[in-house]
C-alpha cells in the first residue's frame, strides 16, 4: 500500500507514518502535486563483516594522496 500525503498534514502525523514505513507500506511526503521524498524503514544488514578478510588483496600506491598533474584535469575526454 502507498500513502502519499503532504509536507504540512506529515509534520503532524510523523509517528504514524514511521509506523506504516515499518509495516512494509510506502509513504510519499508530497509539496502540492509534487513528490519530496519517501519514508522507507532501514533494514539491518544481513552480512556480518569480518575485518581482514581480504587482507593483501587490495593495495594503495605510495603516491595515491598525491595532487595529480595539471594536464589530467585539462585533457579533454
């Protein structure tokens, strides 16, 4: 279900409209006709990260931070 309603109804019913969000429903914050933005819940990550997994396998040169050269921002494409 999707429940579009406008900027100045949602700055009052903000509570109710997170609880739909998180009930699975779409919740579109309109100005007049124009849509501003959607209230979707955050999802937890399903993947546990394990730090050093893929240690030596990605690697940085010794001039990564340097400024690059004049002619690299000026070369056309």
């Amino acid at each position: 279900m999707t429940k579009t309603i406008d900027i100045i109804k949602a700055k009052t019913q903000l509570s109710k409209l997170l609880s739909l969000a998180l009930k699975g429903n779409e919740v579109i914050i309109t100005e007049g006709k124009k849509p501003l933005a959607k209230i979707i819940p955050v999802l937890p990550s399903k993947k546990t990260r394990i730090a050093g997994l893929n240690r030596g396998k990605i690697w940085t040169s010794n001039d990564f931070d340097e400024p690059l050269l004049r002619r690299f921002w000026t070369r056309a494409l």
